[in-house]
C-alpha cells in the first residue's frame, strides 16, 4: 500500500458525503454454514491492525461491530483496544444469539432460529449480555448496533432502543431473506424511527445498496409477486455497492457515483473480519487473495478520496451530526426496514 496521503480533486463547495466503514468481527466458520454455540475461533481479529491505512493515511475511522465471542476472547480485546485507541475505531455491538448467553439445550450446530421466533425475554437477555460484555471492555456503552445475518425485523427494533443503541446498521436494501426481514424497498439512506418511551430516537443507517435504475426494482417487486427467492435474485444482478467483497472496483465506483448523483448524504460500506483471514472464506481463498482483497479496499477509498469531498465517520459519529442533517422519518412502504 502507497504511504503518501492523497489529495481530493472534487470541486469546491461540493456536497459533503460522509463514509462509514464498518466490519462485522467476529468468529470464523460462519461462511461454512457451521453456527455454534461455542468452540469458534477468533484468529482473524489479530489481522485488524491490517487496517491502519485506511485511517491514518486516508482518513476514515472504522466501525467494528463485534460480537459476543470476541469481546470474550483474551487474545481478541487487546486488538481491539489497540484499533480504538491508535486508530480511532469505534467498538460497536454485533449480536450472534445464537453464540451468545443465555445458551439453550437447543442450540445446534446448524441455521439458528429466527431472532421475531425466539422468546422476546430470551432475545432480550442475549443482547444485554452482549452489551454487557461491550460495556465491560469499553468502559462505556455501546450505542451502535448490527445484527447478525441482517435478521432485524420491526418486531425486534424496540428491544435495540429499550438497551439504549441510538443507531442500528441491521437493514441491508434490496435483500429479501427466506423466513426473514424483507429489506428489498428500505432507503439507501438514513431515516429515524421510533425510540424507546423518552430516550433517544433510533437512527437507522442501512448499508448503501442501490439498484442499477431505481423503477426496475419496484418493477422486480412486483413482477416476483414479494416471494423472497425470486425476490432476493435481485440483489446478483440488479443492484450497486460499494462493499469490497460483494462488487468489483468498477461497480464500487459506479454505486458511488450514482448514490451521489441520486443525494445521498451517507455513503455505507462493509465487509466481515473473517474475510481477512486465508482460507475462513470462500472468496478468500489463500494469502495472496486477502493481500487483494486489503488492496482492493485502499485504491476504492483512495479513488473516493480523490473524486469527492468525503468526509470519513464513524456509525457514532454519523449520529452524533444526525440531528442537524435532515434525515426523514421512515417512509412509509412494505417491509421490516
């Protein structure tokens, strides 16, 4: 990676876009189908320091959402410390429930249930101990929040705001899940909804995901008649991102350009800590595909650097300036966004 600091040739005065770069971390097997409840490792966490360029030379600060198996991990804490006090990372929370306590006899090796199925007092105590775990690493509360597997219905939103998360980055647009949320309609861009009863409002801020022509994607709703396979099909060939594993540099650019084009004000991007690791993916194959993959991520935010006037945050951050950016309530339409 080039140490020099690059310059931004976007025009001056141009519109501010705010980047947040976030990871999911935590353990590995997940992309092998395993589940467990216990006994995965978290060896990827040690390759985060990876990413320093992306903050010191480039300027953008990482989210990192983890979950409950690395905050539990001696071996994982002082990587993460390390990123939040030289990096200045945010420690966000990332709920496995399925790996997080209280664990029940029922708890396989296998797709873990639903999180609208599961008992609301046994989702509820899950998630407190994972921002319980959060807390005692931090020193501090955990505000910002992502579920795992984007299983995040309407239902199961309360419980973030009644644990005190001020911003949930669980909706994931144009994806629509078997026997789960259907976010295919959600906004690109951040909305408020609901808080709890006199505590802060709930910022969502879904990951930027946009379709190629904006009438195609009300069109494939309707023509798949809301069934979620044919539905989902979508999100291969109709939609833009810019998150590194999913889309080539040339789509990254072209998503950036259009979400820009289009008005959007947050520009969100994301990928797992597993993926750094050789061999815990199958898009990460070996050494020289991760050396890639970290290549691929810094020419993307350099050329971002370079084309817009970016400004680089973290998910606290973005809602700490919410407030004063006119974001709008949720809109009004079908799905669990």
């Amino acid at each position: 990676m080039s140490t020099n600091v690059p310059k931004t040739d976007a025009r001056p005065g141009a519109p501010v876009l705010r980047v947040v770069v976030s990871l999911d971390v935590e353990e590995e097997g997940l992309f092998s189908g395993r589940y467990a409840a216990s006994g995965c490792g978290v060896r990827n966490v040690s390759l985060l320091p990876r990413l320093a360029p992306l903050t010191r030379e480039l300027g953008f600060p990482l989210t990192l959402f983890c979950a409950h198996t690395v905050f539990s991990s001696a071996e994982a804490r002082p990587v993460l410390a390390w990123m939040r006090d030289h990096c200045g990372a945010e420690i966000g929370a990332h709920l496995h429930h399925w790996s997080t306590p209280p664990l029940m006899d029922s708890d396989a090796d296998g797709p873990p249930a639903r999180t609208d199925r599961l008992p609301r007092e046994l989702l509820r105590q899950r998630l407190r101990t994972l921002l319980d775990a959060g807390r005692d690493f931090q020193s501090a509360p955990l505000t910002s929040f992502r579920m795992g597997r984007w299983d995040l219905k309407n239902v199961v939103r309360p419980l973030l705001a009644e644990q005190g998360i001020t911003l949930d980055s669980s909706v994931c647009p144009l994806r629509a899940f078997r026997d789960g949320p259907d976010h295919f309609l959600a906004p690109a861009d951040p909305y408020w909804v609901d808080g709890a009863p006199g505590g802060d409002r709930l910022l969502e801020a879904p990951i930027t995901q946009i379709p190629l022509w904006v009438p195609l994607a009300r069109l494939w709703r309707a023509l798949s008649g809301g069934r979620p396979g044919p539905l989902d099909s979508f999100h291969f060939w109709g939609a833009l991102s810019a998150n590194p594993v999913w889309h080539s540099p040339r789509v990254m650019r072209l998503a950036s350009r259009l979400h820009a084009q289009r008005g959007g004000k947050v520009l969100s991007l994301f990928w797992h800590s597993s993926e750094m690791l050789p061999g815990a993916s199958p898009n990460v194959r070996d050494e020289a595909a991760a050396d890639a993959l970290l290549q691929k991520i810094y020419d993307y935010l350099r050329w971002l650097r370079r084309n817009f006037n970016v400004r680089g945050v973290t998910a606290a951050g973005l809602r700490a300036e919410a407030p004063d950016l006119d974001f709008p309530q949720r809109p009004a339409g079908r799905g669990d966004w």
